[in-house]
C-alpha cells in the first residue's frame, strides 16, 4: 500500500487525506518514497506501507469514483517477517484504537476491491503482492 500510481483517481489530491511518513521502530520521521528507494533496497528486509485511518470511503459528487476522505494517511516501516499479532497491534498503536480492521488496495483496483488482512498468511499475502509490484515496476524500467 505504499505509494500506487492511482491513474483512476486523477483529481483525489483533492479528498485525499493529509500524510505524515513515521518509522515504527525509531520514531524517525522522514523516509524516502518508493521512487527514491531501489525495489532491491526494498526488499531486503523491510517494507513500507501506506496506511489509512479515521476516514471513510465514499464516492466523490463530481465523478462518482470512490475515494478515502478525511482521517489519517501515514507510512508506516515494517519487517518483511512480522507476525500479524505484532503487525495489528502496531497498527493499533499508530491510529490510536484497536478496533482496526486490516485491508489493502491493489494497483489498479477499485476502492471496492480492498482484501482483508486477518492472519498471517493473509499478512505473507500482501508482502508479496509488495513484492510483485516492486519487480514489476523494476523490469519496466530497465
């Protein structure tokens, strides 16, 4: 979930929450974006997801696309081999409640095809959904 080209939401600069980077780990508060990192240094241990909170989806009146409004969008590091327990509760810590439920987007796809994330395999799941879209991005590029 990190940072996908949304080329079906050209105008959702406009309902799109504002972004703050973090680092779970160090508190550290600036890391590169996905272009100023190599997808080899991304995979090398850690990943970086983008991470939505608070907010709600809802269909924009000037287009009637879905988009996330209001709320919290952060980035958020974590280790490629985190256990989901662990992995939820950071989530938690970071929004601020444990009531939160796991979801992500895959490029391309519509805000109504988000996939749940309830284990570890679905928590596997996504780190290679990560992973296949770095590669992608790499062997377009060279």
């Amino acid at each position: 979930m990190e940072s996908y080209p949304y080329s079906s939401y050209p105008d959702s600069g406009d309902s799109s929450p504002r972004s703050r980077e973090i680092d779970s780990d160090n508190g550290s508060h600036h890391h590169p974006t996905s272009e100023e990192v190599p997808p080899a240094a991304s995979v090398a241990g850690r990943v970086k997801l983008m991470i939505s909170y608070g907010g709600r989806i809802q269909l924009r009146p000037h287009d009637n696309q879905l988009s996330y409004v209001n709320g919290e969008t952060k980035i958020l590091s974590i280790d490629r081999s985190m256990r989901y327990a662990d992995f939820h509760s950071k989530i938690a810590s970071v929004s601020g409640t444990d009531e939160v439920c796991i979801k992500y987007q895959l490029p391309g796809e519509d805000l109504d095809a988000l996939i749940s994330v309830t284990n570890d395999e679905d928590l596997e799941h996504m780190v290679l959904e990560f992973d296949r879209l770095h590669l992608h991005r790499s062997s377009n590029s060279s």
